[in-house]
C-alpha cells in the first residue's frame, strides 16, 4: 500500500483586511521573520505555487495575495469574466503552506477618495503598454500598495509575464522599495503551453492549436542562434507559421534586449524572444531567452 500523499499541517490564515495584514506582519518582524510576497489574481495554477514554493524557500512567511486588480483591465478587457476561485485557492494555498492569503476586496484596496497612480517610465512604452494602454500602471499602483502593506523581504514574479517583470524591477529600483524581486521560471503544461488563468478560456480545439506555439517560439529562437543577422526576415517568416497553426492573429513576435526591451535587429548578446498570439478573444503570451 502507498502512503497517503503527505500533507502540510501548518495552517493557512484568509486576511481580507490591511489593518489585519500589517498586524500580522509586525507580529513576524518582532520576532526576526523575514516574509515573502506572492502577487496573484488568484484561479492558481502550478505556475503560481511555483512562485510560493520559491518564496518558501526564501523565506520564513509567506504571503499570497489573490485580488482581480480592476485598474490593470481596460474598458472593452474581460475584468468581470476573470476566473475567481477564492475556495479552490484556499485549499491549494492550505497544502502548499502558504501562511496568509491576503484576499481583500475593491474597496478595501481602493477606498473612497483613492486618487494616485504609479507611472512606471520606459519599459512600459512597447509591447503590452502600447496594446494596452494604463494596463502597467494599474500593476504599478496595486504592486507598489501590496509592498506598502506587507512590507516583504522578497516578492516573486513569474517570466511568463517578462515585460511585467521589467516594468517591476525598474519601479523597485527607481522608487528605493526595499524589497527584493525574485524572478521565477514558466511553469507549462505537458505540450508545453504556459500555464495561465486565462488558458480556461479555451476551447478543445483552440487548446490543441496553442500547444504548438511553444515549439515555434522553440524554432524560432534555435533559428536566430544559427543565423544572428537574420533576425527580422526570420521572424517574419515564423510569425507565418504561428497563422499556419491556427492561431487567428499574432499581436506581436519579436526579439528584444533583455534589460531595456529594445528590439533587437542582430543577436550580439543574450535577448529575449516574445510572442503573444490570438485565439478568438483570447491572447496567449510566452517568452524564452535567445543566447549566442
Ligand atoms: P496572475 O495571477 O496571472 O496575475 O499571475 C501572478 C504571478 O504568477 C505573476 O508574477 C505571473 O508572472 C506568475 N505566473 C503566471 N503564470 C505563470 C507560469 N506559467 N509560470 C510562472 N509564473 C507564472
């Protein structure tokens, strides 16, 4: 007989208020406890409890805050459709042995008179910024208030979201935020789609397509190594193959500097490669480093 899958006993804590989130992180900091911060909007997959399991490793507490930023949707964006699942989360949370999930609601992190916002500058302009205009600045904002709130040594990111990431680091380091930013790997499905909330969106055919853009995103980085100088015709040439699969459209397939998010037209040092493709309503984003 195989032994029951062991399961973590330490207790997982739902904290839906600020005033209860900082009294819980004074209590740790009165004892010495360094604390890790996880930023999700919740529906957790594996490639966010590889976030948490990172932070764990880190550090003696774990906070997970699960809240749908409003300000990070545009008008026409899928804001309200977005998958909450705040038991599911709970239960995912309790066996991992997350210590807090911070779940708090609109109000509470945007009470009446709220009235600021972060403008994070350069790394926002492209890609994602110009698609979706205000979306980092709505990350900014709730990003800077969790770090206000919890105060954590660390906070982890995942490269899935890679622009994300940069428009982070870049508020941390021209804002003087004391903390930390752990950058963490994709996590993916078996055919290699990178796990998302929003992959729920797909339906069975639309699945078996977006499995496939991993393995041209692949061939698309193997090709640039072999052929540094031939950056923009290869890419023109895969964006082809991304519409061949069956994607509807491909918002962008591009090759930029992986610091300054600059495109890059000849690989002379180590980039990073972006797609983000369409099926139907839904966007599919993924990235992967390209190196000499
Ligand atoms: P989200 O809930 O989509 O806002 O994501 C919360 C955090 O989880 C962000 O730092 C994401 O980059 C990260 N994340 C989402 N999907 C993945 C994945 N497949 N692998 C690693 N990190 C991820």
């Amino acid at each position: 007989m195989t032994a029951p899958k062991k399961r973590e006993t330490k207790k997982t804590e739902i904290l839906r208020t600020v005033r209860e989130l900082r009294a819980r992180v004074a209590a740790w900091r009165e004892r010495g406890e360094t604390i890790a911060l996880i930023p999700t909007m919740g529906d957790l997959h594996d490639g966010h409890l590889s976030l948490v399991r990172r932070g764990k490793e880190l550090c003696a507490r774990t906070i997970v805050s699960v809240f749908v930023n409003p300000t990070q949707f545009g008008p026409n964006e899928d804001f309200e459709k977005y998958p909450r699942r705040e038991a599911e989360d709970f239960e995912k949370l309790e066996t991992i042995g997350a210590d807090v999930m911070f779940a708090p609601s609109v109000a509470e992190m945007y009470p009446a008179g709220f009235d600021s916002k972060i403008i994070v500058g350069g790394v926002t302009s492209m890609l994602e910024g110009a698609i979706r205009p205000g979306h980092f600045e709505g990350v900014a904002t709730v990003v800077a208030k969790l770090f206000g709130m919890a105060s954590p040594d660390v906070a982890c990111f995942g490269e899935k979201d890679y622009q994300q990431l940069k428009v982070i680091e870049k508020l941390v380091r021209d804002l003087d935020m004391p903390v930390r930013i752990i950058p963490c790997p994709i996590a993916r499905d078996e055919d290699g789609l990178a796990l998302s909330s929003r992959n729920r969106y797909l339906d069975e055919r639309q699945r078996a397509i977006a499995g496939r853009l991993n393995r041209i995103l692949a061939e698309t980085a193997r090709r640039i190594e072999s052929e540094p100088n031939q950056v923009e015709r290869i890419l023109v040439s895969e964006k082809e193959s991304i519409l061949s699969a069956g994607f509807d459209s491909v918002d962008y397939l591009t090759l930029i500097d992986a610091e300054t998010l600059a495109p890059v037209e000849k690989l002379q040092k180590s980039a990073r490669l972006l797609v983000v493709a369409r099926l139907g309503p839904t966007r599919l984003l993924d990235n992967m480093p390209v190196g000499l």
